[in-house]
C-alpha cells in the first residue's frame, strides 16, 4: 500500500508506529508459517542469559528474554553507569550479527538509551533494505550532532521511501545544517521526497529554509506547492514565537494574495493580526466589508484577537459598510468589548431592518448603555413581541450605567402606559433601591396595567417600611385582582423581613376596621410573618362566627412561617367540623414537619401524628415523602407500616427504598426486613430493582422470583380528583414560593441563553402551580410535556397535543399571566406517518412552540425535513441512557448529517452522565447541531455499580458534569437557545430549593463569562 508523505511525517513523529511498521513483512510471513516454525527460546534465568536469547531471537517466540532487557534499559535512566554498559552490549550485539527481528529490538533500545557510542553500528544500517527505518528510528533521537552527520552523509546515497525517511528525520531533529541538501530535494522528480523535504525545512525553519521554500514553491507540483505553503507558514509562526513580528508579517502577505488557495489565505489572514495585531485592523476591514461570506467569518474570528485601546471604536465604524449578518456579529464582538464611547453605533443599529442585527444591537446595548438609551429600549419592551422584546427586558434589567436607576423613577410615573409597566418591570428585576416610594403610587394608578405591573414590582423589592402602604392597598383595592396582588406583595415581604412584627403590626392594626374581602386578605398575610402576637391573633379569628374569617384564619395557620402553628394546626386536623379545613390544616402541619429547622425526633413525631389524622391517601402520600427524606430506621419503620395499604403502597415502597439508601450501612436489619418486604409487594421495576441491591448491600438474599403480593383492594381515592363528599376538599396544596429568590439573568440573556425549566421537574403540581414557580425565580421559559394536571381545580386536564381549543387557550392564558412563554414540548412521539407528526406540528404552531423534542428515528428524517421547514418549528432529539436510540453524541450526528438545520440534539447532559459518557466531551461533538438542552449535574457518573444507588440530580456546579466548563464550551460555540433544568429526582420543597440554586448559579455564572 502506498503510504502519503502525511501518514510517513506522523509515523517518524510518534515513532511507535515505525517499528511495527518494519515488521509488517516478517511479521506476516511467520503468520503465514506453520505451527512449530519458530523454535521456543528458553526462557532467561537472568540478564546474561537474556541477551544470549536476544542474539538469535525471532518474532513468534518468547518475549521474555527482550522484556527483561528493556526493563533493564528502563530503569537506568538514574544510574549512568549501568546504562553505558547496557548501551555498549547493545551496540556490540548489532554489530556481532544478531538476528533481524533481535536487530530491530536492539535500534528500539537505542532510540531510548543510545549515545555517540552508538552512531557507527547505526549508520551501517541506514540503507539497509530491512533494518533502514529502525536505525533512523534510534538516530533521530540520539542528541550527539554524529547522529545528524550520519543520516546527512547517508541521505546522498538514499532513494525512495529510505529518503524519505531521512529528510523526516532530520527535519524532526531540526538540523539546520541539513538544510541546503534538503532544500535540494524539493525539486526531486519523485513527489514523496519534495513533499518531505518542504514538511522537514518547516520545521527546521530560518531564513534560509524561507528563501528555498519561496523559490521552489512557483515551479513545484499542486501536492508539494501545497506542503510548501504549510511549511512556510510554520516559518512565519516560529517567527511570532521569536517576537519577529515583522518578518513573520512578509511571509504571510506573500500568502495572502488573491491568487492563493482561500484556505491558505485564511491561515495567513490569522497570521497576519497574530503577527500585526491592531495594525491589521485595516486588512479586516476590509474583507468585512466585502461580500465573501467565509472570508467575513473568519475576520469576525480574528477580529477578537485585536483588543488594543481604539480598536473598539474601528470595529464600530466598520458596521455601516458590512452585511447585516457580518453587523449582528461585530455588535455582539461591542458587546463583548466593553467600551461605552461605541454605544451611539449600536443605538444606530437598533432600527436596522435585519432583525437579526436589531437584536444583535439590543444585546450590545444592554451592555453598553446608559441612561439615554432608556427611551429606545423601553419602546421597544413595550412595543415589540417575541425575542426581541425579551432581548429588551433583558438589556433594560442589566444596563450598567450608575446613571440608570434614577432616570428610570420619573418614566415610572407618568407617560405611556406600556411603557410604564415596563419600567417598573424593570425596576424589579434591577432591585433599585429607592424605587418603592414610586412604585407604591404607582400602585394606585388608574391604568390596570400599571398597577399590575407595579404591584409585582413590589411583591419583588418592598421592605419593611412600605408595609403599612401595602396594607392599605389592600384595604383601598378597586378588585379581587389588584387585592390578590397586593396580599401577594405583602406576604412576600412578610416572608423575607428580619423584623415580622414590624410587617404583621400594620397588619393586625387593620384588620377590625377593613372590609370582609380585605379582612380575609389580612389574615392570610400573617401566616407569612409568623411571630407570637400574629399567632394569638390568628387563634382568635379560628373562632369567630363568620365563616369567612374562619377559612381564612385556617388557611393563614396551614401557610403559617414556622412550626409554632404545629399545635394548632394538627388539633384543627382532628377537630374542624368541615373535611375541607381537616384537610388544609393537615396539609399545613406536614409541610411544617418537613422544615429543615424541626429537629428529627420532633419531625417523626409530627408524620406520625400527621399518618394516625390522616383520612385521604392524598395526605398519607404527602406524609410518606416528607419520611422518605430521613435517615433514621425509626422512620422506615414508620412507613413499613403503610406498605399493606393498596392507596398508598407504592409511595411507602418508594419512600422505604429512600430511606433505606441513605441507611444501610449502619441500620443492616431494618434494611433486609424492609426491603424483603418491599420486594414481596411493589410491581415498580425500579423500585424492585433499587431494593434488590439493599437488600444485598444489608446482607440479605433476594427471592428468585418476586411476585407482587396481593392485597385487598380497598375503594382507591384518584391522585387527582377529589373524594365523593357533601364538600369537595380542596386540591394538593401549592409549592411554597415564599422563600423563593429572584435571580438576575441578563448576563445570561445577553448572551442568548435563554433560561426555562422542563415542566416534569414539577410533575407532583400542576402546570399553573408550575409556572408559579418559575415566574418567582425569574424564569420567562418553559418546556412542557405530555400529561402535566393543567390546573389544580381541572385534575382532568392533561398538558399534551389533544388537548381541545378551548384547553389550549386556558393553557397559553396561564403561561402568559406568568409572563412565561411555552417554547418547548416534549419528549413526545411523532407518530409512523406524516399525519401523526402534522397534529403535533399543528399543536406547536397554535401555542407558539419553537422546539418539539422527541426520540423520532432516522428513518422520519425526510418527513421531517419537510414540516421543520413548513413550519419553522425544530425537532431535537433527546438522549436517555443507554441502551436508548440516541444515547451516545455521535448517534445523533450521523442521523441528522445531511437533513435540515432546524433537526439537531436536545442534550441531555445527565443522561450522559448516566451513560458514563463525559457530557463536555459529547457537547464538543455536536457543535453546530445542538437545537436545545436539558442541562444537569449529577452527584457521581454512570453507569451505576451492581448494588450501589443510581445518581441523583444536584444543584449545578456542585456534581461531577463540570457544568462551568460546559457553559464555557456553549459560550466558546456562540450557542443561543433554551436551556431547561431538569430535575429527574427530588420532591417538595427541596427540589424547589435546589431548582432555585440551578437559577442563581446559572446567572452568577453566565455574569462572569
């Protein structure tokens, strides 16, 4: 087989390669040989004899005698004296006529340990037909200059691949005094020998390889004018290396003329601003403002190399001359920069008709700007839609000016309304200090607008000292709306206030006088202050005569701050005449059963408590997962003992498997017991399988056959209707938002990551409940998946693509109250045919879906190439573990290779992870390809060890996915798209907590990139 001069440079470099390569042809004949060909050498009883054996050794025997000897060689690299002699003998055998194969073991050993002393038995075999490459093998990395003169002397006799090899290996030693007689060989008729001869003076560089590579390269064949061009840029780069800006320069214009190959004028283009730096300002200039799109890309590449003072401001002049995709990219690289005095050119930009440029200078803007921009961007906020009125908000929210905030009060109070709402917004997400004077008459306003949007504000940035305003916003609301968002702010502020008397006070104070609706308002308020005269008050109104006042005190107890309201709230429980208010107080005593500031001995009592009250599996399984969170075997005995209730049986399996996990190493027989038990009753796969390894891991012996016990079937409550009775209960109760905090992610907007959750983190709430959350922590985006409880009063709605019109609507409705955009749905299947796919097409394009994600195999790709591009709707394709379809990166691109750019990944970076594949690594393969993410951290790697728990969803930066290092990666491949958290495990308000720190972390993280 004929090799290329690229396959002869590699193997000279690693040289591993060579000598396998110069046994090829013994080594195949002896294969070909029959049994018993090749007689066994002894084996050597010490190093004597091992190099007796190496004399006459052929390959196919004993490798011994040869590793002792190597082992030798090896380990004297600390003791010279001992490798002189180990070289001598070495030297002596391939002179005194070892075998052929004993003779290529001996050139190996030299490579490694040979000296001066070597050279003379080395160069006899530098044209040998056999022993050649393997003599050259050991003198290119012998450092003695006699090393060099050898090969220089032989390479006058040598022809062929022998030359070749000569050139190569002169050229790796860097031998300038080979250099006339190798820049002789660039004319040699034969290609191989020219080639070598232009790789071997790039390496060995200086002005004389220069002048030869330039003189040959006019006359030279297309093969070896292109190795030429290679090694003259290797020149020019080592001249950078050296600080020799200026000859390095004249080799790379030679390069850059038109009439080169545009590969090659790229590489020198790249040279020259390394080279020239702001001095090749000029030259990018003008290819940018040329029409050469790849010639404009890689401008834009090398343009961020040129970051001396001024430069910003050339590259802002550059932007009126420029193609609107070369103007969005230079606004991003102004951004980037940092310099204000470029600001009025990415205002400039901000009504360029290319929308891509319009919102390329929004971005720039927002990093830019100052207090004079707020008129531009505003209008925009309240005037444009989609992205770019979220790149607005965006750029409004992290304008860096200390100018800002102040400019924003007086656009607050008056002016359009839109644009007042906005402002206010704004003022929230900013967290400006001394805004709440304005905000709280804004509140008052007559545009419902305004208020709305300034109530909000206030729910956000309200202290202690606007609490009394609050409350007579409360008292003064023109509706159950404005009064409902009043009560939230209130709360809110209640919630995270250091002195809660000072919030409750105004509170109590007005409640005697306030009207029923404001009076109920109040009331519920106090439960989120908390506090011992908010408590005693709330007791009181328990049993006052109005029913309303009653509900209302109950529900402000359930909501109650902290576990002072246990007491109360587990006798209501018991007591209460109306099931719905059992129900609330229940709820209300096993969230506060689960607050991390109950001590363990307190919280199982409470969930025992909380089991022997309860009457509904709804509060039995909300009892379960609070136990399943501890670590402690009285607590799996706790829920050993619902295992025999059909109702609730899965959930006590699963919360027995938890606790289990995180006991088995110091609690073994509760462990074995309970998960015998386990076995002998769940029908969950993966609960079978999790206590089959506890019950390993505790000592016990799984059955061979586990058949799920039956029990009685008592009359099963749904998890989503309420029981049959006089009075429906009130549904589940929501995730707490009140400890929720708020994170700013402009940063992270700014550089196109747009950040959103995938509703199935939430799966146990519903989709309202849902987007509750997300809204509080800041979140605009959601991905949303097929069977999610619309609503809690509609349990019979289910979040998926046959949902009726009028679902639909109350679906979007709930989004955008949230100020939440449904972007993504799935995972979801698209059906065998094109009618299947079209109805989810269809689905997406009436809620505005931009993304479907899904597990659709290759063999749809066609059907889908065309309704991506139909509708304008991408198609990313998810990976579970393996064994899935899609687990492994580069499945996914050789399935979407030649379809539509609309069709990529969706990746899933902890199922990687679960597949013990390195997700950096697998985002660095799908570069270009990746639609959308389902960003993770997982606390261990998969796969998962026989008998060791599987790993667990943690808050990012804190596993072992080296999430910074990915975000680096998608930042480094100038990504912009949806990230969704993902939360394959956790519940309650733990996982809310955690799902909070993926926010905080996401946007302290994007802020320093």
């Amino acid at each position: 087989m004929k090799c290329c001069l690229k396959t002869l440079v590699i193997l000279s470099i690693l040289g591993t390669c060579l000598p396998a390569a110069a046994l090829g042809g013994a080594a195949k004949a002896r294969e070909a040989a029959p049994a018993g060909a090749v007689p066994e050498a002894p084996k050597p009883a010490n190093l004597d004899e091992a190099f007796k054996a190496l004399a006459t050794y052929e390959f196919g025997q004993s490798r011994e005698a040869l590793t002792m000897i190597a082992d030798a060689v090896r380990d004297s690299h600390k003791a010279p004296a001992d490798r002189a002699r180990l070289v001598a003998r070495l030297t002596a055998l391939l002179k005194a006529g070892a075998s052929l194969d004993g003779k290529r073991f001996i050139c190996r050993q030299l490579s490694v340990a040979g000296t001066a002393e070597s050279v003379p038995a080395l160069a006899a075999l530098l044209l040998d037909k056999d022993l050649s490459d393997m003599a050259r093998y050991a003198l290119e990395r012998i450092p003695d200059a006699s090393a060099a003169d050898a090969m220089r002397s032989a390479l006058a006799k040598a022809t062929g691949k022998q030359k070749v090899g000569m050139i190569n290996s002169l050229g790796e030693r860097r031998d300038a005094a080979s250099g006339t007689a190798i820049a002789a060989a660039l004319r040699d008729a034969d290609a191989m020998v020219a080639e070598a001869a232009a790789a071997a003076l790039g390496k060995i560089g200086g002005p004389d390889a220069v002048k030869a590579l330039q003189a040959a390269r006019p006359s030279a064949k297309p093969e070896v004018k292109a190795t030429i061009a290679d090694a003259l840029m290797l020149c020019a780069d080592r001249l950078v290396a050296e600080k020799k800006n200026d000859e390095a320069s004249a080799i790379y214009q030679e390069m850059y003329k038109p009439t080169e190959a545009k590969h090659v004028r790229m590489a020198a283009l790249r040279g020259l601003v390394a080279a020239g730096g702001e001095k090749a300002l000029p030259l990018l200039t003008e290819i940018l403002a040329g029409t050469d799109a790849e010639m404009q890309a890689a401008a834009l590449r090398f343009l961020r190399e040129t970051a001396g003072p001024g430069s910003a401001r050339t590259v802002a002049a550059l932007l009126p001359k420029c193609t609107p995709s070369a103007q969005a990219l230079l606004l991003d690289d102004l951004a980037t920069r940092g310099d204000a005095s470029t600001l009025p050119a990415a205002v400039g930009m901000l009504k360029s008709p290319d929308a891509a440029v319009r919102l390329a200078a929004i971005r720039a803007v927002g990093r830019l700007g100052d207090a004079s921009t707020l008129p531009a961007l505003t209008q925009l906020a309240a005037g444009a839609s989609g992205e770019e009125q979220d790149a607005a908000r965006a750029a409004l929210d992290r304008l860096p000016a200390a100018d800002v905030n102040p400019a924003m009060l007086p656009l607050a109070e008056k002016g359009d309304a839109k644009v007042r709402a906005e402002v206010l917004r704004s003022l929230a997400a900013r967290r400006a200090p001394g805004a709440v004077p304005v905000v709280l008459k804004a509140a008052e306003d007559a545009d419902a607008a305004v208020r709305a949007a300034a109530l909000a504000t206030l729910d956000a940035i309200a202290d202690e000292k606007a609490a009394p305003a609050i409350v007579a916003l409360i008292t003064k609301a023109k509706d159950d709306k404005d009064r409902q968002a009043a009560e939230k702010a209130l709360g809110s502020l209640c919630s995270r206030a250091a002195n809660k008397d000072a919030c409750a006070g105004p509170a109590l104070a007005a409640i005697g006088s306030a009207e029923m609706p404001a009076r109920c308002a109040l009331i519920r308020v106090l439960g989120r202050a908390g506090g011992a005269k908010a408590l005693a008050a709330v007791k009181g109104f328990i049993k006052d005569p109005a029913a309303e006042i009653q509900d209302a005190a109950i529900r402000s107890l359930a909501a109650w701050a902290d576990a002072a309201a246990a007491p109360d709230l587990l006798n209501i429980a018991k007591t209460a005449a109306k099931p719905a208010h059992q129900v609330l107080a229940l709820q209300g005593y096993i969230r506060l059963a689960g607050e991390p500031a109950v001590p363990a001995n307190q919280k199982l009592k409470m969930y025992e408590e909380a089991l022997a009250a309860a009457k509904r599996p709804d509060e039995k399984r909300q009892a379960l997962g609070g136990l399943g969170d501890m670590k402690d075997a009285k607590a799996l005995a706790m829920v050993m003992a619902c295992v025999d209730q059909a109702d609730v049986q899965a959930e006590a399996c699963a919360a027995a498997v938890r606790i289990s996990r995180n006991i088995v190493s110091t609690a073994k027989d509760p462990v074995r017991d309970a998960m015998t038990r386990v076995l002998e009753v769940t029908k969950d796969a993966n609960v079978r399988k999790e206590s089959t390894d506890l019950l390993k891991q505790a000592g016990g012996t799984p059955p061979a056959k586990a058949p799920a016990k039956k029990v009685a079937k008592a009359p099963r409550v749904s998890v989503y209707k309420a029981p049959a009775k006089k009075e429906a209960a009130p549904p589940p109760p929501p995730p707490d938002t009140s400890k929720i905090r708020r994170a700013d992610l402009s940063a992270a907007e700014a550089l196109g990551w747009r950040l959103g959750a995938q509703a199935y983190t939430f799966r146990a709430w519903s989709f309202a409940e849902t987007l509750k959350v997300i809204s509080a922590m800041g979140l605009k985006y959601v991905e949303i998946y097929p069977g999610q409880r619309l609503a809690p009063d509609r349990p019979d709605v289910r979040t998926s693509h046959d949902m009726s019109d009028a679902d639909l609507a109350e679906m979007k409705k709930l989004a955008s109250d949230a100020g939440v955009r449904i972007v993504n749905y799935g995972v979801v299947g698209l059906g065998k045919d094109e009618a299947s796919a079209r109805k989810v097409f269809e689905f997406a394009k009436k809620v505005g879906i931009e993304t479907l994600v899904t597990e659709t195999p290759e063999d749809l790709f066609g059907m889908l190439d065309k309704l991506t591009d139909e509708y304008k709707i991408n198609i990313a394709l998810h990976n579970h573990p393996k064994p899935s379809h899609y687990w492994d990166a580069e499945t996914v691109l050789k399935g979407v290779e030649g379809h539509s750019k609309r069709i990529g990944s969706c990746a899933d970076t902890g199922h990687w992870m679960r597949s013990g594949l390195v997700a950096l690594d697998c985002l660095k393969k799908l570069r270009g390809r990746i639609v959308s993410l389902h960003l993770k951290d997982l606390d261990k790697m998969g796969p998962v060890e026989k008998g060791q728990p599987g790993p667990k969803d943690v808050p990012w930066g804190t596993g072992q996915g080296d999430a910074k290092a990915m975000l680096q990666e998608l930042k480094r491949q100038g990504l912009r798209g949806v990230f969704s958290i993902e939360y394959e495990s956790g519940s309650g308000q733990e996982l809310v907590e955690n799902v909070n720190k993926c926010v905080e972390w996401f946007a302290a993280t994007a802020a320093q990139l």
